[in-house]
C-alpha cells in the first residue's frame, strides 16, 4: 500500500465509474473508490468536489476561468455549474484561512 502526504495530492479523479487515480507530485496511482466517499474523507483537508468526477486539493487551484480550474500542475479540471458557487465560496475561505495563518 503507497502513503501519501496529503499536501503531495493535486486531484483525484473517477476513471469511467470504475477507479479514483490520485495524481500527486510523486505520479499517477490508481485504487477502487467511490469518488464521493473520497469527497466526504478529504473535506476536512482543504479538498472540494469541483464535478462529479474530481475532488481537488484546493491549495493547488491556479485559477478559476468560466467552468474551469487551472492548477498549479498545468491540469485543467472541468467545474460544474451546479457547483460553481459552492466551489468558489471554499476556495475563497480556504484563501482567507491562508492569509490568516
């Protein structure tokens, strides 16, 4: 089993309703999971489903354009409409937090 540092995690995204690959600074690693039990166990990290098939770590989100996230890695990840304000309402209290610290 890989461990992972949690701020070493860009995304994880559902693969055609089968796996999650978690693409983090070390690569690609794949593991059966529903998307959304990773969206309820991640929250409490700074991490927000953006679409119905990612949960970002929203400490590497680079920019928000329309219904797009640009991260810091160069990966664009589709933002859904319906979850545009919510997305963008976290992003902003996680920045808050940041400033904060």
């Amino acid at each position: 089993m890989t461990e992972f540092n949690i701020d070493d995690i860009y995304f994880f995204e559902y693969i055609k309703k089968r796996y999650v690959k978690i693409c983090s600074k070390s690569g690609d690693y794949h593991f059966n999971e529903k998307i959304a039990n990773i969206d309820i166990d991640m929250a409490s990290y700074n991490f927000f489903m953006p679409h119905q098939s990612f949960v970002v770590n929203l400490k590497y989100v680079k920019d928000i354009k329309n219904y797009e996230l640009l991260m810091t890695n160069g990966i664009r990840i589709p933002l859904s409409q319906k979850r545009a304000v919510l997305f963008r309402n976290a992003l902003n209290n996680y920045l808050e937090k940041m400033l904060i610290l």
